[in-house]
C-alpha cells in the first residue's frame, strides 16, 4: 500500500465524556484506503465508543471525524458513507433476508429491477442465495451475520466497520469466518474497521491494530511490530504472552548505561540503547517465551553482541502443545518464568525430574524492557 | 408443582380454599345467570326455567343492536386514542434515564390507588359546562378574540359573540374523555413493556443504512412493538366495552352502553332472563377477543423464540 495515499477516514483529537466519566482521551489515528484496521483493548477501553462515533451513532465531545476528506461533524448516521455490522447484528427479525439486505437501497430509490440484481448480487457474496426468502428466525447465528453483512455491504460504504464480529460465534465458526471475512475484503476492496478485546484476532486478521486502554491510544503499529516493539507492559501484555519481571530498583553505570535490580533475575546491566525513551511509571523487564532456552547449563550460541541474561531455578510443569511445549521454570529468586521449546527438546528435559536444577536463558537484545505507561507525560 | 400427583393431600390442602373460593363465588353465580337466560319472568320475582330462546332472539332487536353498535365505536375510538397517546408516552419512559424511570412508572400507576368512583366524580367537576376544561376553552377563547380585536378583525365575530360553554356531560365526547383518561395505564404499560425489551441496535442499524427517523419508527419501531400494542389494545378495548360507572356518570343516561342496560335489566326493568342474556353475550365477545390476542401473543412468542 502507497502510505502517501491519503486516509479514509482520519480521526483528530476525538475526546468523549459520558457525565463525568472519559470514554476516549485525545484519539487521533488515520485509516488508509482498502486495509482491515483493528481497534483493539479490553472491555470498557472506550473502542466500540470510537466506532459508534465513526458511524455517527455517537457524538465525539471533542475533536472531528473526517471521512474521505470531508468533516462528519454535524453529519447523522444515516447521511454517513460508512456501515455498520452490530454485535447482534440486528437483522430486521419481521423481514425476509432479501427484504433486509435490500433495505438501504430501497431508501434510495433506485428501480426495483437493480435493487433485485443488487440483494441478488450481494447474497451470493456470502453465500446466502438460497436464502432470499427465509426469516431470520431460520437462520443460524452465523448465517444472520452473513445477512449483517451483506445489508451493510450492499450500499458500497467508504468504510465497513464491524462490532465485536466473531464474539458471538461458536469457536470453530469463528476461525471459519476469520478467514472470511479476510477474503470478503480483498474482494470488495474497501477498509474494514474491526473492534475486538481478542488479540489472536486482531493479529489474524488486521492489517494495523490500534491498542486502546481506558479510553487511551497506547500504541499503533502493525501486528509484527505490535508483538516485537510493544511501547508499554500493558500492550506486551494484552498481546501474546510474556515473562514480566519488575524493576525494584535502578542505579546509574557508566556512561548512560543502568544496572536494573529485580527480585527474580538479580541485577541486570542493561546499555543505554535499550532503555525505553519515553513513559512514566516503574520498568519492567519483558521476555516472550519463545525466546526463553533452558538447559542444564546456560550455552553462549549465536547472540547479538548484547550478551546474555541467564537465571537459575527448578523445572516445573511441563505442558503439552503438540508440536511445542510450555516449560514452567521455578525461579530461586521467587516467581516462575515460561519457556516455549520444541518437541525434541521437551522430551529431553522431561527425562528429568520435576524438581531439579535447570537454568533459564536469553539473549539480551531479546529482552524488553518497558515503561508502565508509555502515553502517561 | 409437577409432584402434585405424589403428593395429592398437600395438593389439596393449598388448593382447595382458593377452587372452593372461585366455584362458590364465580362458576356457580355464573351457572345461575346461563340458565336465567334460558327463562321467563313470572309475576314479580320468580324466574321460570323454560329453556326459551326468546332472551336472545331480543338481542337482534334494533334499540339492543345499536346499543352494542354503540358501545363498540365509543370503545374503539377511545382504544385508539389511549393508543395514539400512550406510544408517546410509552417512548419516553422508555428511553429515560435508568434512575429516572420507576418515578415515571409511579407517575403511570399512581391513579390506580385511587378509588374509580371518586375519580370519575372528579372528572364531573372538570367536563361539567362550568367545569375547569370549559374554563380554559374560555380563556382560549378570549384570548382569541382579544387577538382578532387587535389585528382589526373584531367586528366579525368570527369566534361568535359570546363563549358558548361545550356540552360534555352526557355526550359520547365525554363518555369517550372519562373511558380514556381511565384505561390510559393499561395501554401505556404493555407498550413500555415491548419497547423496553426491544433492541436498541434494530433502530441503530435502520439509521445507519440510511432510513430517515420517521421511516425507521414506521418500518422498524411500530412492526417490531405491534405485540404491545396488540397486547394494548385488547386490554383496554374489553375493559371499555363492559364499563358501566363512567357511561352512567359522564353519559347522565344519554350516552348508555351495554352495562348500564344490563343494570337496568336487574333492577327497574326487572327482566332478570333478559339482563343475564346480554352479559353472557358481552362475555363471549371477550371471550372471543381474548381468544385472538392470546393466539397472536403465542405466535409472536414461538418467533421470538425462535430468534434466540
């Protein structure tokens, strides 16, 4: 995608306050043209707030809402080129699933012959042709989405923007129409907008995910970069998982260098380089488990020149994964760390003991060390 | 409660009062009244089973067709006022603010504690031609005429010379004001009850896809609540088509309907058979639209259920 092609949609300064409570805090973010944009965070995060502002189901206190160029401020939803697919879905339950996808177009006025083509046309897309005439109430959960869908799709948007879109699916579906809806949008080829609290999502389907907490933008960046380069330990956090170790202390070394004291790893010499630039609130020391190696005896191997941090302790729980396993180490310093190793190295290590003495290592340049916050000034 | 069987003793121990309750004081009385009907007067005050027809052959003559003629257009129209009035009514409560909402139930339900009769003695006082609804239309009127003065059009007349104080009280206008000021709480509260229950995303959705405020209400809001509204109707309609206080307080003996006729059957006109005759008849039409409402209800149930 050319990044200089200007945004879809661009969001400036949104603040809203519901009474006294802050639902989203100074949001700013663009969404380019033909890509599938996750906004992402736990419950409460203030996410569906922004897309329901996006719509036009919401007013923003502050800031405005420009899509394709053109100020939405005092625009109502249903003068907005964008639509929406609900959590619910909310398929008209007293119309027929033609009836219900050919809804926004008969507001248009258009003849009933193109409208005809038009639901005909869309109901193939998702698979529903034979399905014209049922009530929603034949349909599956799954199925009521497709209708969702194509009601939404039919008026070609600028912009499609999903509620919590899988949340209400059974497991195996979901997988099945993450998939779909991938391909759904490479073949209609306009922006998708999808809220989510499930990171595996995001990183599956999003092209870019913006990280909200408590109504804040932590951090947007691409999936690769979210889980590589997490700007806080709330973002390292809620994506994937990670060995977190709190600093309790820091002392200034030579040069800009520190030497960063936990109560699990001991005193850690970190350079200068790897100190985060900006953020407020205690360090953490991060490392994901893949990156964790464990053995009898830590083993200087193919590491950047940073040098390694290694920990001993005492093997704990093995878990299962198939064609990996999760290693629990019991640290002597407290705590425990998880190590993802391979399925030859599993069976090695579950040669011995639970119990016995094992040493957990990383390389330096795997190590991330956060602020609490990196958005707090 | 499925366990009765086993435990038939405790079954009749907490059953018995109140089926003894409802046999004595309801099947039986009602039995009495259904065989009156098949009877004949004779002398003063017997009553001779004869298994005539007669009584109900005189419901086809005309004075009791257009009664009941009568008694249904005055119940339909004041139905479909309650409704046009309660919807609003209705939405508000609806969309109110959590906190603010038991007050305005409170608001709907508080006429109930109060006793019927002293209710529609009040609404003498209003409707009456020196009452306080006519005293606004004679403000309103002055005020009128006061303005047609001053814009130099006060010679005409054109509101007449003088306030003519509009006749209520034994007119169907104010039968029909006392049946709906009176049933208004049981239209509201059905339509709060499907509003309340309705998902606000089916409006969101109608707005997103383009349709205007007043189409979604018309296509989405008024389909998706025709259940209260069904629900509504029946519960005020039936209630109306039996009343008898409010014709024959309001109506002065000029606006009769079923009831008030029916009283007089058991009283002055002292034609027991033919009295029981009329309120059977007037039972089985509720029966008959309790029987559709109920039909309806399950139906819309059986989809919601569908619905998940």
């Amino acid at each position: 995608m050319n990044k200089s092609e200007s945004p879809i949609i661009s969001v400036k300064g949104v603040t809203k306050r519901f009474g006294s409570f802050t639902a989203l805090q100074d949001i700013s973010l663009d969404i380019r043209p033909g890509e599938i944009f996750a906004l992402l965070g736990p419950s409460g995060c203030g996410k569906s707030t922004l897309l329901r502002i996006i719509a036009g189901l919401e007013t923003a206190t502050e800031g405005t809402v420009a899509i394709d160029g053109q100020d939405m401020t005092g625009i109502p939803a249903n003068k907005r080129p964008v639509n929406m697919v609900f959590q619910s879905y909310a398929v008209f339950p007293h119309m027929s699933v033609a009836d219900n996808v050919a809804y926004g177009l008969k507001l248009e006025r258009r003849p009933a012959a193109e409208i005809r083509e038009k639901v005909a046309e869309a109901l193939a897309q998702v698979h529903l042709s034979d399905f014209a005439h049922r009530k929603p109430d034949q349909l599956s959960g799954g199925q009521r989405q497709r209708v969702a869908l194509a009601r939404a799709l039919v008026k070609r948007p600028k912009v499609l923007l999903l509620d919590e879109p899988l949340s209400a699916l059974d497991a195996k579906l979901r997988d099945a129409m993450r998939l779909e809806l991938v391909k759904l949008q490479e073949s209609v080829g306009v922006s998708f907008v999808i809220v989510t609290h499930d990171q595996s999502e995001a990183l599956a389907m999003a092209d870019r995910i913006a990280v909200l907490k408590d109504g804040v933008l932590r951090q947007l960046d691409s999936p690769a970069a979210l889980y590589k380069r997490p700007v806080d330990r709330f973002v390292a956090d809620f994506i994937g998982s990670i060995n977190m170790f709190a600093v309790t202390g820091r002392r200034a070394e030579g040069g800009d260098a520190a030497r960063l004291e936990t109560a699990e790893l001991g005193a850690i010499a970190v350079p200068a380089a790897h100190l985060p630039a900006a953020g407020k609130g205690a360090l953490t020391l991060a490392v994901r488990p893949e990156r964790v190696k464990v053995g009898a005896k830590a083993q200087k191997e193919a590491q950047g020149e940073g040098g390694l941090v290694s920990v001993a302790g005492r093997l704990g729980d093995v878990a299962f994964q198939g064609n990996s396993s999760i290693v629990e180490v019991l640290l002597e310093g407290g705590g425990s760390l998880s190590a993802l190793v391979s399925e030859a190295e599993a069976d090695h290590l579950m040669q011995a003991e639970s119990g016995s003495p094992i040493t957990a290592w990383w390389a330096l340049d795997d190590m991330l060390i956060l602020p609490e916050n990196a958005t707090a000034a | 409660m499925e366990s009765y069987r086993r435990n038939f003793r405790a079954f009749l121990a907490f059953f018995t009062p109140s089926f003894a309750w409802l046999g004595l004081f309801f099947f039986v009385p009602l039995g009495i009244i259904w065989l009156y009907s098949f009877g004949e007067t004779e002398g003063l005050t017997k009553i001779r089973l004869t298994w005539t027809l007669e009584n109900y052959k005189r419901l086809l003559e005309p004075e009791i067709i257009s009664l009941f003629w009568r008694s249904v257009w005055l119940s339909v129209i004041s139905t479909a006022i309650c409704i046009v009035i309660s919807y609003p009514i209705a939405m508000v409560i609806a969309t109110a603010k959590a906190k603010w909402k038991p007050w305005l139930l409170l608001v709907i339900i508080l006429p109930f504690w109060t006793n019927l009769l002293i209710r529609t003695y009040a609404l003498l006082n209003i409707l009456g031609t020196r009452g306080r609804l006519n005293d606004l239309l004679h403000w309103l009127w002055s005020a009128g005429d006061r303005a047609l003065s001053m814009i130099g059009l006060g010679d005409y007349h054109l509101l007449g010379e003088r306030f003519v104080p509009v006749k209520f009280l034994g007119e169907p206008a104010g039968v029909m004001i006392g049946l709906v000021y009176v049933y208004l709480p049981f239209a509201v509260l059905p339509i709060y009850a499907s509003l309340e229950r309705l998902d606000r995303s089916y409006l969101e959705a109608s707005l997103d896809l383009g349709a205007s405020q007043w189409r979604t209400f018309r296509q989405i809001l008024l389909p998706l609540s025709s259940g209260g509204i069904n629900t509504a109707m029946v519960i005020t309609f039936i209630p109306m088509l039996g009343s008898f206080l409010i014709p024959d307080l309001l109506g002065r003996g000029q606006v009769d309907m079923i009831a008030n006729v029916i009283e007089r059957q058991f009283k002055s006109g002292n034609d027991w058979p033919f009295g029981s005759a009329l309120s059977l008849f007037l039972l089985y039409i509720t029966f008959i639209l309790l029987a559709l409402q109920s039909f309806h209800a399950m139906r819309q149930r059986k989809r919601e259920e569908a619905r998940g």
